[in-house]
C-alpha cells in the first residue's frame, strides 16, 4: 500500500522563551494524500503557522515524526533537505512575500533558480499564464493589487510543481473576489497538478474547498472532518 504523501505521526513541539518551555503542539497525528486539500482551522496561537513550518520542512517537531512519501525529514542530511525544500514544497503567504527588487517574472522564476534548472523564464511565463496574469511579467510588486500579488505568490510557489504547498492564511489580506479567484487556483493545483495542500484559515470560504477539515485548540487536534 502507498504510504501517503505527509503524515504526522505524534507530533509535538516545544519552544524555550528562556524561562519555561511551551508546547506549542501536543501529540498531532494525520494524513494527507496527493492531491488533496486539507484546511487546518482554529484560533490564532492554536499552532496552525507551527504545523505548516514542520510539514514543510522547514522545522523540526520536538518529539513525534513528520513523513513526506514515508521518509523522516529529521534523518534527512543538510543536502537532502535543502533538496526537499526547493524541488518538492511550495509556500504561500498571507503577505505575500514577493521580492520588491524584482520583477513579477523574476519573483515566479526564483525558486526554479535556486534549484539550478534551465528555461526559467518559459515556465515561469506558463505560471503567470496559468493565474491569468501574463501581462504583468515586466511589472514590479507595488504596482500590482493584493489579490494580483497573492496569485504571482502562487504561481511562484507552484512554477517548480511542487508535490507539497503550504497555504498560510492565503486569503487574509484579500477581498471576497480576490479571495475566491486564489481558492479557485489552490483547489486547481490539488486536482490538476496533483499537489498536497495543507492550507492554515480562518476563513469558511477557504475550508469549504478542503477535502479534510483539522480543528486545532490550544495545540490539539479538537476535531477531523473529511468532506
């Protein structure tokens, strides 16, 4: 049987603040498979950012495991993870985090950059075709919307067709059409491109295109709704 995607397997984390640890998560365990979306709702300081970052690689958990296609990324080597990071985990942002120095092309081609691949600029123009924005490759950040610059922030997280994206509150900082042109395009990737979503929100419009909702309260898995 394929293993899935991600998988956390008892996950929890500690920080120390230089006084006291605090457990940010508590003995989180799930499953997500290719090609699905899943939503991880609660409130703020619940441990939603906390989940993404260990998912994506990007931390470590203090105890449990976090399995990406059935392998520990905390016995993965320096090479390994740097690897991981740049060819199979995209990010998104609720604020966007677009380099203001750089072009809307050469923001969408940055990751393929960084991963030493040839013809940049010809998937990352596919990208920006993709999220409708194709006219805007000589445009700098400022002079795009928000809606605008979240959807060149998807496009750069996906121009190297990641099987993992992470969404931080991806439409926090949008108006209602901005917000449902993203989640269109997030649920799109999932099905046409087959990535992995794990989406942190607070907002109903965003959860009601996940496939699983994860309530988390106080760093606990409070509730798991598959849809």
């Amino acid at each position: 049987m394929q293993a899935p995607r991600l998988e956390l397997r008892e996950v929890s984390k500690t920080y120390s603040n230089g006084e006291q640890p605090v457990e940010v998560l508590h003995g989180i365990s799930l499953t997500a498979q290719a090609g699905s979306v899943t939503a991880l709702l609660g409130r703020s300081g619940c441990g939603k950012s906390t989940l993404l970052n260990l998912a994506g690689a990007m931390d470590f958990p203090t105890t449990g495991a976090v399995l990406i296609d059935g392998r520990v990324t905390g016995t993965l080597s320096d090479g390994e993870l740097t690897a991981l990071r740049r060819k199979r985990v995209g990010f998104v942002f609720q604020s966007f985090q677009l380099l203001p120095t750089l072009t809307v092309l050469e923001n969408v081609e940055l990751p393929l950059l960084l991963a030493g691949a040839s013809n940049t600029a010809g998937a990352a123009r596919e990208r920006l075709e993709w999220v409708g924005l194709p006219e805007k490759a000589g445009s700098m950040p400022y002079q795009l919307s928000g809606g605008q610059m979240q959807r060149v922030a998807i496009a750069r997280a996906l121009v190297h067709s990641p099987e993992l994206l992470m969404a931080d509150e991806p439409t926090g900082n949008l108006d209602t059409a901005s917000g449902d042109q993203v989640l269109a395009l997030l649920r799109e990737a999932a099905t046409r491109f087959g990535a992995t979503i794990l989406m942190a929100t607070h907002s109903a419009e965003a959860a009601a295109i996940a496939d699983v909702r994860v309530k988390l309260r106080d760093g606990r898995v409070q509730s798991v709704e598959a849809m």
